[in-house]
C-alpha cells in the first residue's frame, strides 16, 4: 500500500513540476497570438516605464532581502546539524549511561522538526527541543574526572550554541513577501503584461517578444516565491542534513509522508532500510504512526 502511496507521490511531483514551470509558461507565451489585437488613448511607453521601474526596484529588493535570509537559514542548519551531533557525543563521553536516553530525545526532536517546513519548525518544536536540554542538563560527571569536567564544558556550551542557532533559524525563516507585496506585484505585472500587448502589430515576431516578456515576469515571480519560501533550500537540502544526525545517534533514516510528495524517490536517500511517518489526518492533525521500511 506504501508503495503505491510514493508512486502517486512521485506522479503528483511531476504533474505539478510540470504545470507550473511549463505548461503555464507555454500558455502565456500563446496569449499574444490568441488575445484580439486592441490600442489604448494614451502614451504606452510612459506608463510602461514608470511600471517595469517599480516593479524591478520592488522585485530587487525583495529577492536581496529573501536571499539574505536564505543563506542565513543555510548556515543556521548546518550548525543545528553540528552541534545536534555534538551534544550527543560529547553526552555520551561523559556519561555512557545517558547513551540511549540521549539518543532518543534528540531522535524525538529530529521527527518532530522535519514534520514541519523550515518556515515553522524552529517554533513548533520547542517541546521536543526542552526535552532535550533537560536530559543535557541531568548528565553528571565525577569532580575527580578532569576529561570529564572539560567534556561538560564542551557539551554546555554545545548546549547554548544549539539554542543560539535555533533562536537565529526562527528569525532567519520567515518569509519576507507578505500577501499585500504580492497583491502589488501581481498588479504591477499584469498592467505591464497589459501594457506590452497594446504593442502588437499582428506580425509573429511582434508575438514572439510580447510572449517572451510575459513568462519573463511570470518566472520572475516564480524566483521571488521560490526564494522567499525556502523551496531552493529544501529541494538542494532534501533531508539529507537531518540524516547525518539519525546516522550519529544510531537511528534509521527518517522521512515524514509528505517527503514523498514533494521530491518522490529520486532525491531522498533510500539506499538503506528507513522510517516514514504515516500521518492520520495531516495536516489538521500531526499525528502519525511510524513505519519501518526495508530496502
């Protein structure tokens, strides 16, 4: 049944790949050619300009300051990914004991991150992460234990730099283009798309550029939501971060039910056996249930 579930996964990917970055595109590009030829009473080319200088202004704007944010993000989650693995050794040089206990909250923590997307998971795990810094804070060492004491240092300070990290994650992730920009840009694109079919003549070439712009400004859209919304992160990411820690603590893999449907087969790890979270109602509900899978 699982299997079918990833085949339609993978079936949905594509279709939805395949709707936005080409067929929407090839569909703009036949407007010019479809829309009956119409004129305006006014000069073009003055409001043409006065409207491409906005929205290039507020586009360049609003992918610099979603960039910024992106490789931000970026570096924040290779230290979570650090000091995760940190806390976990450092935890287990000092108390052994602690080796499963330890192993477990962070595998804890680590489920419930990924069930979110980088936008919110910082602010929606915080119990998982209090998990974790409790069963930290309850590992002891001998006083007579000099290594020890100095790996407790370590691991206290693995500790705060892990806190810093995910406080830096939940500013770094929110998006920067809210409804209301969206609403602006959409309005400056489509009085341009307008403003640019008033120039046709009825040649083909004519056509050919008017179509080339439209999907310009439709990709260029595109970029800033795919920016702005971390898609480029989690697509080049694809779980393969997270799965170094599983790895640390002697866990299999892990991939929540909505993995498959974004990336299908092809760019998740898969080469051993692996757990996937089932959801019961997502995404009303987080709840699941969590199925190994033998490769």
């Amino acid at each position: 049944m699982f299997e079918i579930d990833i085949f339609l996964a993978d079936m949905l990917f594509v279709v939805k790949k395949v709707f936005v970055k080409f067929l929407i595109p090839v569909v703009l590009f036949g407007l010019p050619f479809v829309v009956p030829v119409y004129a305006v009473g006014f000069d073009v080319s003055t409001f043409a300009t006065i409207f491409s200088m906005i929205f290039v202004i507020l586009v360049g704007f609003f992918i610099a300051a979603a960039t910024a944010n992106y490789l931000n993000l970026q570096s924040h989650l290779a230290e979570e990914t650090a000091y995760l693995i940190a806390l976990f050794s450092l935890g287990v040089s000092v108390q052994p004991s602690m080796k499963k206990k330890l192993g477990d909250v962070i595998d804890a923590y680590l489920i419930a991150a990924v069930d979110y997307p980088l936008l919110e998971y910082a602010n929606k795990t915080r119990k998982e992460l209090h998990d974790v810094i409790d069963v930290v804070d309850s590992i002891e060492v001998k006083v007579s234990d000099p290594k020890g004491m100095v790996a407790l240092d370590h691991l206290y300070e693995a500790k705060i730099s892990l806190i810093k990290t995910l406080h830096s994650v939940a500013f770094s992730a929110p998006r920067v283009v809210h409804r209301i920009h969206w609403v602006i840009l959409t309005a400056l694109a489509s009085a341009l798309v307008f403003l640019l079919f008033t120039l046709r003549t009825g040649e083909v070439l004519a056509g050919i550029v008017i179509g080339v712009l439209t999907i310009s400004l439709y990709l260029v859209l595109i970029l800033l939501h795919e920016v702005d919304n971390n898609d480029f992160l989690e697509d080049s990411l694809a779980y393969s971060d997270v799965q170094k820690v599983f790895e640390a603590i002697g866990k299999l893999k892990y991939y929540p039910e909505t993995a498959f449907r974004r990336y299908g087969n092809d760019q998740l790890q898969l080469d051993k056996d692996y757990r996937v979270g089932i959801y019961k109602d997502y995404p009303k509900s987080m709840e699941k249930r969590i199925k190994i899978v033998k490769v």
